[in-house]
C-alpha cells in the first residue's frame, strides 16, 4: 500500500512533532517545516497528497504560503488544511477566499483531523 505523504508547515515545534506522532501511526509519512518558506520549497519536493499550515508563522505567514501555492500547477489543488490559534472571522474567510480546503482551530481535535484527511486524500 502506497502511504499518503502529509507536509505540516507550523513554526511551534511541539505542534509539528505532536501531528507527527500522530499521524505516522495511523499510516501517513509526515514531513516538518517549520516556517513559509522552506513549507513551499518542501512542497515542491515532497509533493504532498495533503498540506497542514498555520497562520501565524515569522516572515512569512500561512496565508502568504496558501496564496503561493494556488498560484503554482504543482499544489493549486492540493488539499490544504489551516491548522491555527486564530478564530476570528476574517482569518477564517481570508483563508476560504485564499481556498484553503479546511480551517481547525487550535487546540485541535486529532479525531476531527484524521477525518478530515480521510475525506480529502
């Protein structure tokens, strides 16, 4: 069986290494980024089945991130879930505007996510 690879762009350590763990269980190969950046030059090389990002990163930000990688063939359509602290409204339609495929809310449920990914990838 061909293992669904998943990039998590999140500049927290503990955040990244926790969807980690978690992940690589239940049959995923999980790359880390830890900042915008790097995500999108992973992103490139890795070529995920599915993207995890958040917001709020130094330099440049998860928004910035999603909006690249709509504007490239390569992840314009890959599914891209925003994982982050910020729950207000104009977070939320920005990212829908950017079309993000999915936004959770720190702290997030591990179940709610694993859903999610089955349904998306």
């Amino acid at each position: 069986m061909i293992r669904k690879k998943i990039l998590v762009i999140d500049d927290e350590p503990e955040m990244a290494e926790l969807l980690k763990m978690r992940l690589e269980p239940k049959g995923y190969d999980v790359e880390v980024s830890y900042c915008g950046k790097e995500g999108l030059e992973k992103a490139k090389d890795v070529r995920p089945d599915a993207v995890l990002l958040d917001i709020m990163m130094p330099n440049m930000d998860g928004l910035e991130v999603l909006r690249d990688m709509r504007k490239n063939p390569n992840t314009r359509n890959l599914p891209i879930i925003m994982i982050t602290a910020k729950s207000d409204t104009g977070s939320i339609f920005k990212s829908k505007d950017l079309r993000a495929t999915d936004y959770i809310i720190k702290p997030i449920d591990l179940v709610e996510l694993e859903k999610m990914l089955e349904l998306y990838i």
